[in-house]
C-alpha cells in the first residue's frame, strides 16, 4: 500500500503547489517484527524525499522522516531506537545562524526522544513564521514537560519522570546526556548515563 500513498500524496502536493501545506503520512507496513520488509520502502521513498527536494518548491520544503519505535527482531525484541531523518530548506538553516546549525550536525549522534524532536520542529514552523515576517528567530534551548498526567496512567511513567527536561536539537544537547534527563524509564534507556 506505501506506493499509492507516495503516489497520492505527490499528486495531492502538485494539486495545491505554491502554497503552504503541512502533509503526515503514517506508513506502518513494516510495523511488527519483520525488519527485511524495510528494504521494500528504501528506494521509493528514497526517490519520492528525492522528487520533493528537487521539485519546483524543493528550496521551501522541510521533509522528517521518523518512527516510532525501534525495529523489532523475529523474536519480539524491541530495541527502541528509533530512527529520525530530516532534510530543511537552506534559507531556513542560514537564517537559524551558524550556532543551531552546528547543534543540528552535532546532536546527530545524540540521545533526543520523540518530545524533543517535536519540541524542534514547533521551533522550525516559528522560526518560518518569523522569517516571513522578517523578524529574526528565538530560539529556546529547552523546557519543561508540560503534558497533564494522570495519577492512574501507568503507561506514562516517562511524563513523570523528575528532572526531565524537552531539548531542542537546535541547541547542543549534552553529549552524554542522561536517561533520566530525557525521561526514558530505564526499562527503555539504552544510554550509558
């Protein structure tokens, strides 16, 4: 099914072409535990970021690609390393200013959760706005967890977890920065701290 969601999807860009849009395709085809299917998704989507980023609005386009969760092998084992890929228009990088452009390259090997990675790209669709504006970007380097927890709500231990900052890859994240900083229950943490 991933094909005709990559054709749907490309033809639905060129239907509103030269205007702002906002597209999340969630596919889930190699969802479970059967990691061989990722080499079916490769190269189409290889070729699809590719006809994106080359397209007519290719110098205005930001494409993320991310998972949820780590593959899990044949025996069931979730290795929760999940994998986030992201191409940013040009102007938007310069404008960000060399600082967050280095912190972008550097955070590449660093430990960064889903809320980070969403704490990020709120920042990027700001820092759009204002550029548009012409006003400079802020950026914030981090923040507190916000999202409401539940005294019941076993399943979101990670919301309650002290001393859990949301970091911005736009700003350095510490190099050895630990589990708990992230709010990775340990039963998830793969890092050394």
């Amino acid at each position: 099914r991933f094909p005709e969601l990559l054709d749907y999807s490309s033809q639905w860009f060129r239907l509103h072409a030269g205007m702002p849009r906002f597209a999340y395709l969630h596919m889930d085809g190699t969802h479970g535990t059967c990691p061989e299917k990722l080499r079916r998704y490769d190269s189409k989507l290889a070729a699809w970021v590719r006809g994106f980023l080359s397209g007519p609005d290719g110098e205005q386009t930001a494409v993320v690609v991310m998972s949820d969760h780590g593959v899990q092998s044949g025996d069931g084992h979730l290795t929760a390393q999940p994998f986030l890929a992201a191409w940013l228009p040009r102007a938007l990088l310069r404008s960000l200013g060399e600082e967050a452009r280095s912190a972008l390259r550097s955070n590449t090997h660093r430990l960064m959760t889903a809320f980070d990675a969403h704490f990020t790209m709120t920042q990027l669709l700001q820092a759009s706005l204002d550029i548009a504006k012409g006003e400079a970007p802020v950026l914030q380097d981090s923040k507190e967890p916000t999202l409401p927890t539940y005294a019941n709500d076993t399943d979101n231990d990670y919301l309650k977890a002290p001393g859990h900052v949301i970091r911005s890859a736009l700003s350095l994240i510490p190099e050895h920065r630990s589990c708990k900083d992230a709010g990775l229950p340990s039963a998830q943490c793969f890092c050394m701290g």
